[in-house]
C-alpha cells in the first residue's frame, strides 16, 4: 500500500473544533478520554468481566475436563487472546477514532470494514439488556425474601423462570430497568460516566466475588466441586473440541470484535503502556472467570444430589435456575442469592456500558450528534430490538425458527456468525492492507525483535485460522 493510505505513529489523537476536512468529512472535537492506565484498565477490564464469566465459563470447563479446560483457557488467554487484544486497543489509540473512523484512517478501502463491525454491538446490546433485565428481577425477587418462599426449589424454579421470561409485560419492564442504568451512566461521558463506575464496580465486583467464593467453598461437599472445578480429567475428553470450547469462550469473554477496545483504545493516553494495560485486563477477566466458577461448582456440588449432571447439562438455565434451586437450600438463602445476583448485575452492566458507548461514539463521531442525543439514538435501537427479543419466550414465541427464539436468533448471528467473521477481517486488515509497522510502533513492538516476529505470525496466520476454525464449528458443529 501506499504510505499514504496508511497511518503512521506521528497522528495522534483528534482534538481540533469542529471543522470541515477538504474530503468534506466532519472532524468532531475529540471527546475527553480516560484520565489515566488506571481508568482505563477498570473499564476496559469491566467490559471483559461480564455474563459470560459468572454462568458459560463454569458450565464450560465442567463440561470439558475441568482442569484441562482451565490450562487451555489460560494457554490462549496469554497468547491469542492478548495478541488479539493489543492489537484492537493499538489500532484504536492509533488513529483516535470510532470503529468506523479507525478502519477508514487505516486504509481508505477497509472504512467499509467499521460498518461491518459495528453490526456486533448493534445486536448484541438489545438482547444482552433483556438478560440484564431478568438478572435485575432476581435481585428484586431475593430482596424481596422469594429465596425462602418455595418458589426456587426444585421443579418450582423452572417454572417461575418459565413463568417470568413468558410474561407479556414484567421481563419488558425489567428489560427497561436495566437499559436505562446502562445509558444513565453512558450519558455522563467517558471521564464522570464510564471511567467514575468502572472505579467503583470493579473493586465491589472483587470484594462480592471472593467474599462469595470463600463462602461457597467452605460449605459441606465444596471439595468435591473444587477438585472437579481444578483437577483435569482426560476420561472421555476429545481435545480439539475442549481446545474450541476455550477459545470460542475467550473470544466472548475478552470482549474481542465487538468495537469496545478500539472504541475504548481510542480514548487511551499515549503515555500508557498497551501491553502492560493488556495483561492487567486479561488477567482481571481471568481470575474472575476462575473466582466465579469457584462460587458456582462449589455450591453446586455442596447442595445437589446430581451436581456433575446439573452442571453439565443446565447450560444457560445454569444461572436462573439450577442455582436459585441451590441457593434455596443455603443458610441466609435471600442474602446470598441477592449478593449474587448484585454481583451479576455490576457485571453485566459494565459489559452493557462498553457495548453503548462503541455504537454512541459512532454517532457522535460521524454524524457531530451531541452525546445526549447520540444516546437516546441508541437507546430508541435498542428498545425497538430488545423488546420484540424480551417476547420471544412467550407472545412472540411463534416467531421462532427451529426452536430458536429472536434473542437465541440475535445472539447466534452476532456472537456465532459475524464475531468471528470480523475477528478474521481485522487481522488481515492489519496484517496484509495497512502499515502494520505503525501499529506495533504503537504497540510498542520493536522492529526485528522476537515479539516483531512472534505478532506478526499470530495475527497473520494463527489467530485467523483459529477464527476460522470457530466459525466453522459454529455453523455445522464438530
């Protein structure tokens, strides 16, 4: 490519008035961005740590050999998973832009690219505020003393699960609830909005999860779950799908291909190290998926007659009603069912606000929209797609295709289908048509040095094969 298409490590950050730039393009006054690594390692860590680390990596590695599934996990987090990470984070520091404008900065030819990207937030914020919603009627329900009541015990907690999300009103209700804290803190801006929860919830994230975790392991029965949970299994294991179990529940939980670390990137101080940030991220996501699957198996494996069943084959139900059935029958079973189901809430809204804020910088970036309104923009999406999502499961249940209800269609097409596509488009878009030389100078990747070399082959080669390999197993299965 020509120099001039690409981007070099001397353009930094847009920070001029508005202005109209000879292409006719609008240059809008760059918003303020993290006030420091600080700021921006709890965000972006708060991005990572989310719904998927409390109820799919717990099922996941007790599903796949536990231990086994813990080395493979924690393998890919370090090498994958990071590579893929600081070179999102670098691309969006790079060029000081929204997922649009960074591709575009890029490589005039790969804009369309950020169009492209920006379809994973637009789906999965909708449906992924429905979930928030259901975690925030539990919460209520604990609060309430239902824990004690009859109602979560046994066959009682499927059916007022099943009762709940088939309702015409009370999950669209619920659904609202949790959308508007989520743009409530969206609408203050990075610095007062994001940056001030992030500082707050992650560290009441960590007290409530380890607090919870000590509690759940000191039970009768706990150390059977913590060596099912720890000790690898290789009895009826077949490794290559432990191996894609892994990675296709790294590539959901970091947070990768959803446009936030770019967003967020782009919003990172130069003086801040990338990979130092990068590695105190992954491993915050990580210690939190392992604490979190200390809490559930634990628990589990304590206060069920059939754990290893109920842990392998409730899935998704995992969270709304294996555990309330557990919980049901732990001493202080409305505290401790409404401290963890707080604890899920804070995670899912610190994914929910990252999610928000890749598709309002967008806006404001593209079209000049004021943040206010840029955020009742979104907001106006995400009720038109996350209402008809919230009744899938009971007035709109006819909608459905082979058993999949509009919010299993939503999350199949933007966490299945278009995350790896773009985890694939932006590895090659960095690798073979921009200056990748500036973007590992951004990095902080020395030229000719091993990690130069080491970079390049995994987003090159590795990490789109592996990306590939997802899709595939995504779509016809292993």
């Amino acid at each position: 490519m020509n120099k001039e298409e690409g981007c070099t490590t001397q353009e930094v950050h847009q920070t001029e008035s508005s202005a109209v730039a000879e292409s006719g393009e609008v240059v809008v006054n760059k918003h303020k961005g993290f006030t420091g690594k600080i700021g921006f390692v709890l965000a972006a860590a708060g991005s990572a740590v989310g719904l998927g680390n409390l109820w799919r990596f717990p099922y996941l590695a007790a599903k796949y050999g536990g231990g086994i599934f813990l080395l493979c996990y924690i393998a890919l987090a370090v090498t994958f998973g990071f590579s893929l990470l600081v070179l999102e984070i670098g691309i969006g520091r790079l060029t000081g832009k929204d997922v649009i404008g960074a591709f575009g900065k890029l490589n005039k030819k790969t804009k369309w690219f950020g169009f492209v990207s920006l379809v994973v937030p637009v789906l999965i914020v909708p449906y992924y505020c429905v979930i928030g919603g259901w975690v925030t009627k539990y919460l209520f329900a604990y609060l309430g003393g239902e824990g004690t009541t009859g109602a979560m015990t046994g066959d009682n907690a499927a059916l007022y699960f099943n009762n709940f999300i088939s309702s015409p009103w009370e999950p669209i209700v619920f659904f609202i609830i949790f959308a508007f804290l989520s743009f409530a803190v969206v609408i203050f801006g990075v610095q007062k909005g994001i940056e001030k929860i992030g500082k707050i919830l992650m560290p009441v994230l960590a007290v409530l999860s380890v607090g919870l975790a000590i509690f759940a392991m000191c039970q009768k029965g706990a150390l059977e779950g913590i060596k099912y949970f720890l000790v690898p299994t290789v009895k009826d294991i077949n490794i290559a799908e432990v191996f894609l179990a892994a990675l296709g529940q790294l590539f959901y939980s970091m947070s990768l291909a959803m446009c936030i670390m770019i967003t967020y990137g782009s919003y990172m101080k130069k003086d801040t190290n990338i990979q130092k940030s990068a590695r105190q991220i992954s491993i915050c996501d990580t210690a939190f998926a392992i604490v979190a699957g200390l809490i559930i198996i634990p628990s589990v494996f304590a206060f069920s007659s059939s754990p290893e069943d109920v842990m392998q084959n409730s899935g998704p139900t995992l969270m709304f009603v294996s555990l309330p059935n557990v919980f049901s029958q732990i001493p202080y079973a409305n505290v401790i069912g409404a401290l963890f189901f707080l604890l899920v809430l804070f995670a899912a809204l610190t994914s929910a606000i990252s999610l928000i804020e890749a598709i309002v910088a967008v806006l404001r970036e593209n079209l000049g929209m004021k943040r206010w309104s840029a955020c009742l923009v979104v907001f106006g999406i995400v009720l038109l797609l996350g209402i008809p999502s919230s009744l899938g499961f009971g007035v709109l249940k006819s909608l459905s295709i082979n058993d999949m209800t509009l919010l299993d269609i939503f999350d199949y097409v933007s966490n299945s289908i278009l995350m790896p596509i773009v985890a694939i488009g932006t590895c090659i878009i960095a690798g073979y048509f921009v200056n990748f030389r500036a973007i590992k100078d951004e990095i902080g990747i020395k030229a000719y040095s091993w990690r130069d070399k080491y970079f390049s082959v995994m987003i090159k080669i590795i990490a789109p094969v592996c990306m590939l390999l997802i899709l595939i197993f995504n779509i016809i299965g292993l």
